[in-house]
C-alpha cells in the first residue's frame, strides 16, 4: 500500500508539473505571436519600400510602401517573381530591364543602384529610384534570399538638376556681371572675384585674390568699412556700405557694396559682397544737394542778400572754385555792380565793383546772353587790368537770365588754369537759374509793396494787378521746364532714395513757387463776378493758406474746425476768398506785436435752414465797444496812417450781402474778436459749357501719325514739350511767335496747335484770329498754354471755346489733354 500510495503522488507532481510546462509553452507561443505581429506592423509601416524574396527569386514579403511604389498589392505580388514586380531600367544601358536581385542571389553579395535607374510602375508610370539589395541567409531553416529596400528620389533628382542648372546660370551671370563681385573668408580676404573686377578697378583676379578688401578702401573709409563687416560676420547679417576704394590708375573712386555672410557646410563664415561705381551718383547727389540747399533758401522768401550767402556758400565747397562773385545790372547808371563775392581781394573790389557799360567781359556776357569758360584769363583780351591783377586764372561767367533779359553775371575762379568741365558748367547754371528766380520773386514783392504804397485803392488793385499778371508770366515760363522736368525724372528708373527725394524736394519747391503765383494773381486781377458750385470749407481753407507763410512768422498758430458735412453753394469764389483774406489778415494785424503767441480759430458749421456759418475767431486786443459799429463803414480804419484804408470790411460786408448773406463782428476788449459770415446754400444752376460739338468732327488718327505745331518764345518751355510728345513719335515743329507760326502754317499740314498767348512780336491772340480767318477748321486745333490767366486772357480763351492749360503745368496733364484732344473717340468711349 505504502509503495502504491507514493506512485499516486509522484503522478500527481508529474501531472501537475506537465501542466505547468503546457502553460509556459502557451505563454512563449503567445509572447512570439505577438512580436511576430508587432514586427508585421513595423515592416509594413517602413518608410521605404521593402520587398524579401526567397532563392528562387519569388516574393515572399512586400510592404506597404512596396506596394504603393510598384502599383503591386501584396496579395498580387506574392509567389511572383521579382523582376516582374520591381521592374528596374536604367538610362545607361538601354531599353533592357535590369536584375539586381537575382546577381545578388547567386553572389550573396549586396549591391546599391546605379544613379539613373528608373521603376516602371504596374500602370507604366516611371519613378526614379535608389535602393539596396542584401542577401538574406538563414542557416537553421537553410533559407536563402534577397532583401530590396528602395525609395522614390524623382523629387530629389529634379531637385539636384534644378540646383546643377541653377549653378551654371548663375556662375554665368556672375562671370559676365559689370558689378564686380567677389567671395571673401571671415577676415576680409578674398577668395574669388568675376572679371568685371578689371573694368571697375583696373586690377587683375590674381592681383586680387589672397589681398584683403580693406587694403584697397581710402583710409578714412577703412573703420567704418571694418565695422560694418564685423557686425556682418558676427550677426550673419546682410550690410550695405559706401566707401571710396583706389583705382590701380592711383585715383579714388566712390563704391557702392553690399554684403550677404554664410556659413559653409564646415561651418566656416563667407561672404558674398556685390560691389558697383557710384561715383557719378555721388557727384549727382552733391549737386542736387547744392540745388536743393539754395532752392530751400529761394523759396523761403529770404532777402537777396540771405540768398547770395547760400549761394557762393555752396559754390566755395566745389573742389575746383577758388573765388566767385554775382554781379546785376544797374539799369539806370547803365552799370554791372557786385552784389556778392567770396574771396575776391579787396583791391579787386574797389577797382571792379561797379563796372560802365560796355566794357570788359562782364558786359560781353550781358550782351551776348553766351556762358564764358576761359582756360587762362590772362590771355583773354577782354579783361580788365583788375582782373589781370589777379594773376594766371582759369574764369566761368554764368549769365543770370529775368525771362529773356540778362540781368547780371555769376563769375566763378580758379587757380587750376584749366576750363571747368561740361557737369561743373551744368551745375552752376542751374545755380544761377535759381538767383534769377529769387531776384525775380524779391523784385515781384519790392515792386508790390511799392505798389501798395503808392497807389490809391481805385487804382491800386488794378495796377498790382497788370504788375502781378507781368511777373507771373515771367516766373511761370521758368517755372514750367523746372517743374516738367523734374517729372520726367521721376518717373525713370533706377533712382535711388537720395535721388528720388531730392528731385521730389525740386518738383514740390517749384510748385509752391506757382502755388503762391497763382493766389497772387487770384487775389490781385480783375475779373467779372462768376458764381459757380464751391466748397465753401475749401474756400476758407485756400484763404488761410494765402496767408500761411505770414501767419508762422507772427508766431500765430492757427486752428481750424470745418463741418465736412457742410454742402457746396453757388457763390463768386474770388470775391469770397476776398472776403475771408480780409477778415484773416485784419485777425492777424491785431494779434502781431500784442501777444508773444497769437491764436486764430477758423470753424464752419451748417445751421437750421440751410445756413453755412464760417467763424473767425482771434485772441487779439478786441475791439473797443463805441467803435464795433463803425467797422463795416467805407475808409473808417483804426489802423496808423499808412497801414490801412478803411475799404477791406466795406468791401467784404458787400460781397456778403450780394450773396444774400450777413457779416458781424463780436468783441471783447483784451481778449479777442470774432468775425461770423453767415451765408445762405444756393443750389446749383446749369452753367454755359463749351461747345466741343465742331472738335468731334474733326477726324484725328493715332498719336504717333500726327504732326505738332508749337508756337512759343520760351526755348526751355519749347524744348519739355517736344521732348514729352516725341516720346509718343510725334513730328513737332516750333515757331517763336505769331508771323512764323502763320509762314509754318501756310506750308504744312498740323494736326494741333499748341500756342502760347504772350509772345513778342504777334502775340497768340493775333495768331489766332489771323487763322480763323485764313483757315478755320485749323483754328480749331488749337491748344492754348498761358503763365498769366488774366481776365483779359480767360475772356478771350472762353470765347474761342478751346482748350488750354495753365503754366507751370504737369507733364502727364499735358500729355492726357494732348492724347484727348487727338482721339476724342477714344475718350469718349
């Protein structure tokens, strides 16, 4: 029993034991299962394509990429073989496919692809690809094989291409640049320069390369240079720099670079600076720098003497000028008198100062209208024994042109002996353009207040005007090349900043020069009262910029409150700007010299029942309560003998009326005025239009078919136009007045007319109604430009019915009216 009883348990362990065995195995099967499902996924999810195959070159495992690639699903790749799946080609070898994985199964040895092979997809399509094919071998399951992994580098492939061919263009461009362009390592030296590096600094590639760049800069540039090159090299930043730079010839010249730093795949610092000669640039910038000093001095209305100072100032900085003088015409003694020199000796003064007519070549200048550039003086026959005095010399006489008259010369000397160049002539032309200018506008204002002076008010507002119109007609002629011009200029390309603010500075300038004309002439000319529909805001606000300049220097500051809402009326624009100049500048009479700072409030608003309110309101000495009353009467003025007539408010409150309207004045002594101009809205009427019926049946071709006429005395006026409309292919002819234009007339065909109406001899109004008469179908292409839209002026153009344009006018408005006026079809549709 005993024997018995011990097998049982011995059974039992052995039982027990199996089973425990069972488990363990149950549990490593399953733990394989699931790495064998984890590596499933993971083979599956590869990013390349995989694709195992046995020794017979059948496939046995594909993965999702595989069969994306190939176009093959696993189900349909499986057993075949790979050669059919994977169908490889490549360039170099024809149109047969190739089979890397059979050559690695009878080798056993890995193989890689060559760079050109192509896969052709189930659906035909090509990709081109890389792989690697591995033998695979298992001993315990004596498995042979063959592994593939590739990728799709059609991609990558067009990109290598694109970069190969982005490398020849641009070491093409590089190597055929007239920028001179060069690589440099973290210290300046450089590595590689293009061959433009000859033309721009007369040095070879091999004298350059190994040099550092500073060695060549000026040594005043080099710590700027270094500077900014260290900023460059430690932030990687793209730098600009200017700096003047030696010329092998032994000459500086001023370059233009700028610097883009990189970092090499060895993770050294480069350079690639792109370099250009702006040595014309410079010497462009610093004339118009100069032009632009002495118009900024021009036109902020400074005395003559103010303005020669700027003027020889700026002439003394030129390089090659030791001396300059500005000598006018005394007309009276028939004399040329110094106005200004620089440097002239003191005996040369006394001696020279005031030169009779007509000797010398002071007066060979006035005479002649001619620019003067003498090598050496002293053999000049013309000059006087003062100027000999000065020994050998080189001389420039600049003649100062008012319109067509020489009003004086400006004399530049240098000791170089040698004539100044064609830019330095260019320069100080211009210079003396811009005196002329400013001798014009001192005289336009000597000669209105005198005006004022000595006229009674009947008829001083008549004279200031016919002396206005004159001058007006003098300053605009210039006026219109300067602004046209500097239009022109801005519209080429290739400015730079400095450029294009300096000839914006020139533009703006001259328009404000005939801004202020165009007020003047506004302000002062007769006319016939004309209501047309203005913008009462606009009015007020043109009123305050007529005294603007006047107000700032009275230190009156000036604030305004328009109701934009405010409707446009029917009303006589100039007599209410005359009504508002009159009540500003009584404002500021009281405000100058009462207070340190004065304040003048300008506000509109619209009131029940269609009312336009405009107020002026000053915080001057006020009005005084037994004279309020007395303020609208004729010649009652509280003003010093002199200094008023009495008429401005007599006159304003006139006007006021005649609009329908009512003026009053409301004071308190010590602390202001306030004048309130209550006007009534009118609506708009029809007003007479021009008939341009007689123009549309006029048949016109295309623009660049047509011949011009211009009819102007002006040469520089003559010269912007003919260079704006032979840009369209225009055929211009110019005749300088009336009698020439009709002999032009008489022996061509023109499809226009472009007349000025002041000229010498047979103005433009006789020219006209010459032509009418002769020919009137040609009177009718005629455009009128005018620098004086006087009454006078206007009448007679609204009564042809023509077109015209005002000087200085803007290029493109001349150009567009011009076009309009040759295709009228095309406009009006």
């Amino acid at each position: 029993m005993k024997d018995e009883s011990k097998t049982k348990k011995q059974l039992i362990s052995e039982i027990e034991e199996l089973r425990l065995g069972i488990s363990r195995h149950e549990a490593r099967e399953s733990e394989l299962t699931r790495r064998v499902e984890e590596l499933s996924v993971c083979f599956r999810s590869i990013g390349d394509g995989v694709i195992i195959a046995g020794a017979d070159g059948s496939i046995i495992l594909i993965n999702r990429m595989a069969e994306e690639l190939t176009g093959w699903t696993s189900q349909e790749a499986l057993g075949k073989p790979i050669s059919e799946v994977l169908r490889l080609y490549n360039n170099s070898k024809g149109e047969d496919p190739i089979e890397p994985a059979n050559m690695v199964i009878e080798t056993g040895e890995k193989l890689g692809l060559q760079r050109d092979t192509f896969l052709v997809t189930r659906d035909g399509s090509i990709l081109y690809v890389s792989a690697s094919f591995a033998p695979v071998q298992y001993e315990r399951m004596d498995f042979r094989g063959v592994v593939v992994v590739f990728r799709d580098i059609s991609r990558l492939r067009e990109t290598e291409e694109g970069l190969i061919e982005n490398e020849k263009k641009y070491r093409t461009i590089v190597e055929n640049s007239y920028d001179l362009i060069y690589e440099v390592d973290s210290v300046g030296r450089i590595l590689y320069v293009n061959p433009a590096c000859h033309d721009l600094t007369g040095y070879a590639q091999s004298e350059l390369v190994g040099k550092k760049a500073f060695d060549f800069m000026h040594p005043d540039d080099v710590p700027t240079a270094m500077s900014i090159f260290m900023r460059a090299v430690m932030n990687l930043s793209t730098e600009k720099a200017t700096f003047r730079a030696l010329h092998k010839s032994g000459k500086y010249q001023w370059l233009e670079c700028i610097g883009n730093p990189y970092l090499t795949a060895s993770g050294e610092i480069r350079g690639v600076i792109i370099t250009r000669d702006i040595s014309e640039r410079k010497r462009a910038e610093e004339e118009l720098l100069a032009l632009n000093t002495l118009m900024k001095a021009v036109h902020r209305f400074l005395d003559l003497g103010e303005v020669y100072d700027v003027a020889l100032d700026i002439i003394m900085n030129m390089e090659n000028v030791d001396m300059a003088m500005i000598y006018l015409v005394d007309k009276e003694k028939k004399e040329a008198v110094i106005q200004a020199n620089r440097n002239f000796p003191e005996f040369y003064v006394q001696r020279a100062g005031r030169i009779p007519y007509p000797r010398g070549l002071t007066w060979k200048v006035i005479n002649s209208g001619a620019i003067v550039n003498i090598e050496d003086a002293q053999k000049d026959e013309d000059i006087g024994q003062a100027g000999r005095d000065l020994g050998h010399h080189s001389l420039l006489g600049i003649p100062v042109f008012l319109g067509r008259e020489v009003i004086g010369v400006i004399w530049f000397l240098s000791y170089k002996e040698r004539k100044f160049s064609e830019n330095e002539v260019r320069l100080l032309s211009s210079m003396g353009d811009q005196i002329a200018i400013a001798i014009a506008k001192a005289k336009m204002l000597e000669e209105i207040e005198s005006a004022h002076e000595k006229l009674v008010q009947s008829e001083k507002l008549a004279s200031l005007g016919q002396m206005i119109s004159s001058i007006a007609h003098e300053i605009n002629n210039p006026l219109t090349p300067i602004v046209g011009y500097s239009q022109r200029l801005l519209t080429k390309p290739g400015l730079d900043d400095n450029e294009k603010k300096s000839l914006e500075i020139i533009n703006t300038s001259a328009q404000r020069v005939a801004k202020i004309i165009e007020k003047l002439l506004s302000f002062s000319r007769k006319y016939r009262p004309q209501r047309a529909y203005e913008d009462i805001n606009a009015l007020v606000k043109q009123s305050l910029e007529f005294r603007e300049y006047q107000l700032k220097l009275d230190n009156i500051e000036v604030v305004t409150d328009f109701d934009e809402g405010a409707p446009k009326s029917m009303v006589d624009s100039n007599q209410l700007q005359q009504v508002f100049t009159n009540i500003i500048l009584n404002a500021e009479q009281a405000m100058s010299g009462y207070r340190d700072r004065g304040r003048l409030r300008v506000s509109t608003r619209v009131k029940n029942g269609g009312i336009i309110e405009i107020k002026f309101e000053d915080n001057g000495p006020g009005i005084q309560k037994d004279l309020i009353g007395k303020i609208f009467d004729p010649f009652f003025t509280t003003k010093e003998p002199g200094k008023g007539t009495g008429l401005g408010l007599a006159v304003a409150y006139g006007i006021v009326h005649e609009h329908g309207g009512e003026v009053r004045a409301e004071s308190r002594e010590g602390e202001g005025t306030t004048f309130v101009v209550e006007l009534p809205v009118s609506q708009q009427t029809a007003q007479p239009g021009r008939d341009k019926e007689k123009r549309k049946k006029v048949s016109r071709g295309k623009m660049n078919e047509k011949r011009i006429l211009i009819v102007e005395d002006e040469e520089l006026v003559v010269d912007l136009i003919k260079g704006v409309l032979e840009q369209d292919n225009i055929t211009v002819d110019n005749a300088r007045d009336g009698e020439e234009a009709l002999v032009k007339t008489d022996s061509g065909n023109y499809d226009l007319i472009v007349c000025d109406i002041k000229m010498p001899g047979m103005s433009g109004i006789a020219f006209y109604d010459k032509i009418k008469e002769l020919k009137p179908r040609l009177a009718e292409k005629v455009i009128f430009i005018t620098g004086d839209p006087s009454s006078e002026t206007m009448d007679f153009i609204n009564m042809t019915g023509n077109e015209y344009i005002t000087k200085p006018f803007k290029v493109e408005k001349f150009r567009s009216c011009v076009y309009e006026f040759l295709n009228p079809d095309l406009t009006n549709s």
